[in-house]
C-alpha cells in the first residue's frame, strides 16, 4: 500500500526576496534557494518580507508582510476589505499597469501557443473603474459564532465568506447593501437556508434571486416582498435549478438593456449577460468595425446567447444567423429579435462542439464574414469548419486568453488564416480576467 505524503510544515519566519516579476494573475515571483514562490500583494521590482501560506513539489505561495521599496505602479486599495476579499487581485495596482499586465498575459498565450504576433494591437477598451459590476453571485451564509448573516464574496483562498460592508466594484445599488441584505435574512425563518443571491441589474432595475434550499415559508415570502417593496428590489425565489427561478414581487418583471441606441434586448436574472455594460457597448462596435459590415453581408454569429452581436449586426448587413447551443436562449433571441421589428435575423439552436454546419439548411448558402463569442473553454471543435463556409474575414470575442490563442494558432497555421489585430477589453477592473477581441483574414490561394 503507497503511503500518504506527509504534507510539510509551514516555516513561520518571515523571509525577505526580490520580486523578480509578476504571473498572470498579478502575484509577484521570487526564487528562495532556487524554487518559485508567489508572492501575493508584491510587484515587480520591490522587496517583499513576506510569509508562506502553501508548499508545493515545484513552487510555494506567500503573502507579503511588508514592502520595502514600494513599486511605483503601486496605488493604495480603494476597498478596506482588499486582500481577504477574493474577489479582486489587483487593486493595490495602477489602473494603466493593470491594462499592460492584461495586454502581456495576451501577448505571453499568443507566443506560447503559435508563436504568434498581431499585425497591429489595438487599443485597450477601458471604462469605469468602480461600480461597473452589474451582474454576481453573492454567497449567503449564517456563521453560528458571530451569530450573522455574512452577505458576499468568498475570502482569498478560502471556502468562507468574506466578512464585507460594501464592495466598490459591484453596482452601488447592491454593492452598499451587503450588510443591510445579511441583516434582512437573518430576520427570516430560512436565516440558515439562503445559499446565494443572484444579482442581475439593468439601468433602471435591480433584480435579487434568493436560493433557498428549502421551500420558504408563507411569512419569509412577505418579508422578501415587503423589503422589496422597501428599497425598489425586484425579488425572486429559486428552490432548485436555474428552470426553478420565479419572481416574488413584482408579478411579471422584465429586466432589459440597450446593446446600442435603438435596440432593446429583453434577458431573465438567470440568462447570461455581460457584466459591465459600458464596455459591452464599446465591445459590439469594435467587433462590428472589425467586421468590417458591408450591406450586402451574410454573416454567422456563433454562440449567440440573447443576441448581443447579432442583433446591432442585422440592423446593417443583409442577413445574418445566430446559433446557440441553449435553447431557452435562442427562444428569447428570438423573442429579441421581434420586439426590435428585426426580420432579417435568424437564431438555431446547435451544439457547435459536435456539429456539422454545413448540414443544416441555414448554412446551405455559406457566410462571408463570421463572429464567434465562446465560453472560456474557446471554439476548437468548430474551427475546421469556418473556412468551408466561405468566411473570408472573422471576428473571436474571448473571454480566456488561453483558449483564445490555441485557436488562434489553429486559424493561422492549419486552415489559411492570418490574424491581423488583436487586443484586451477590461470587462473586469481590479481582477486578472482578460476580456480580449481579434480579427483574422482569409489568406488569398
């Protein structure tokens, strides 16, 4: 029988390093006696004391105690509760050092994966720095030593709630109300049962999706409506599944946004949307010019969800077919596309990691221009397919750098591609998520 490793002891002195550079997730590296450590809270360039927190075969973990030489990318943290928090890991750095760290994850991903470069990098897509979150998960948990109701995020590296009072980067209109909503469910029959809250906000509306693992009594429900009622909150329930969600108060509400000036596009708490809307604006026009729109366009917009892309697409281009794997969200594409009086866009329901296109009879005529915005897994299975469609220019929406640049190695050296520009969009401020965007041309013969 093998026998079980014996985990080794955290030394508990301080030990003090050069930061020799920062990771893609924005904590400093220094070399002890010749191994890796990742220094939370260090940047490159400074001199860390800092604590070991986890030992690795390979590489250890730390968190810095004190910094000596301070970096002059190092700003002071807005929120008081940065570095327990975990839902943000670069506040302690400038916003332009943010955008060039995010800039050189890209880059690192396009060489490690194809030895790839951009023609041209485009600018960064930049927007509000606080309050920009319009959409989270809030975890909800009753600690019997504090006797309360803790309201937020997870700590760092930790399975606990977070003990917050606000956060400054989710929407003020829930972002102030942590402590106000943990006080409110510790008032309710289920203080103990709520799992999450769900938030999904629009410009004018707030929505809260309570998870309760068991049914809500008849009591809790009038409470959750009368606080409602109270603060302008639309309230749900969810008992089970995301099919489970169902609205409170009030009777029949409809959260919805504008993806551009003339367009309303209609989306439940649950539906995937984009959580910063003002660089989701920006987002769609940088996609659209690098589509290059032409009136005469027939173009194929892959994992579509409600229609963000498709639909400011169809009110330019001759016809264009969006084609999502959920079918609940293709239904409500559909339904968005009516409400805008859009007849020229078409919405398919297809498993796009196991599909043929060209079976199906909306791909019979082939696309010249092609929008992809995948999940975090990336779009590999579909990509031997795009050129036999006869797209001569596309257009990937990323939202993990990796996948982005394993498929573009694939565009570029196995099926004639050439990615002419590429960039970061900071959808997320203060985290190390990487939003990013590229265009890829047809090479001629």
């Amino acid at each position: 029988m093998a026998r079980r490793r014996r985990r080794q002891k955290l030394p508990q002195e301080a030990i003090t390093a050069e930061i020799e550079s920062l990771s893609h997730d924005g904590r400093g590296i220094a070399r002890v006696e010749g191994k890796t450590v990742f220094v939370d809270g260090a940047l490159a360039g400074e001199t860390a004391s800092f604590q070991y927190t986890r030992l690795h075969k390979k590489f250890d973990e730390a968190k810095a105690l004190e910094i000596s030489n301070p970096s002059a990318q190092r700003v002071d943290a807005k929120c008081q509760h940065f570095g327990v928090c975990g839902g943000c890991s670069l506040m302690h750095m400038a916003p332009e050092a943010q955008l060039e760290l995010k800039q050189g994850t890209l880059a690192e991903h396009f060489t490690h994966f194809g030895n790839l470069e951009p023609l041209t990098w485009l600018p960064p897509l930049t927007g509000p720095l606080w309050g920009y979150r319009r959409k989270a998960r809030l975890g909800v948990k009753y600690v019997t030593k504090k006797e309360q109701v803790l309201v937020g995020f997870r700590e760092k590296a930790s399975p606990f709630i977070a003990q917050l009072s606000q956060c400054d980067v989710l929407d003020p209109r829930v972002g102030l109300r942590l402590t106000e909503l943990g006080e409110m469910i510790a008032g309710l029959d289920a203080y103990n049962r709520i799992a999450q809250i769900e938030v999904a906000m629009d410009d004018s509306n707030v929505a809260l999706v309570f998870r309760n693992l068991d049914p809500l009594s008849e009591g809790d429900k009038q409470a959750l409506i009368a606080y409602g009622q109270e603060q302008d909150l639309w309230i749900y329930e969810q008992p089970g599944g995301p099919d489970t969600v169902a609205a409170l108060w009030p009777e029949k509400p409809q959260l919805s946004y504008a993806p551009e000036a003339g367009l309303t596009l209609n989306f439940d708490p649950s539906d995937f949307t984009q959580v910063n809307a003002g660089i989701n604006e920006k987002m769609i026009q940088r996609a659209l010019d690098l589509l290059d729109i032409q009136p005469e366009d027939r173009i194929l917009d892959l994992f579509c969800g409600l229609g963000n892309f498709t639909l400011p697409l169809a009110k330019r281009v001759t016809e264009v077919v969006g084609v999502e794997g959920d079918l609940a969200l293709v239904k409500h594409a559909q339904n968005n596309a009516l409400l805008n009086q859009l007849t020229n866009a078409e919405f398919e329901q297809a498993d796009l990691t196991q599909t043929e296109l060209k079976d199906y009879p909306w791909a019979q005529k082939g696309f010249n221009k092609i929008l992809l915005d995948p999940p975090r897994s990336g779009a590999f299975e579909v990509l031997h397919q795009l050129a036999d469609l006869g797209a001569e220019r596309l257009v990937y929406v990323s939202c993990n750098p990796a996948t982005l640049a394993r498929d573009a190695g694939e565009l570029v050296n196995k099926h004639g591609y050439t990615m002419e520009a590429a960039g970061i969009m900071d959808m997320f401020p203060h985290t190390n998520h990487v939003e990013s965007i590229a265009v890829f041309t047809k090479n001629n013969g």
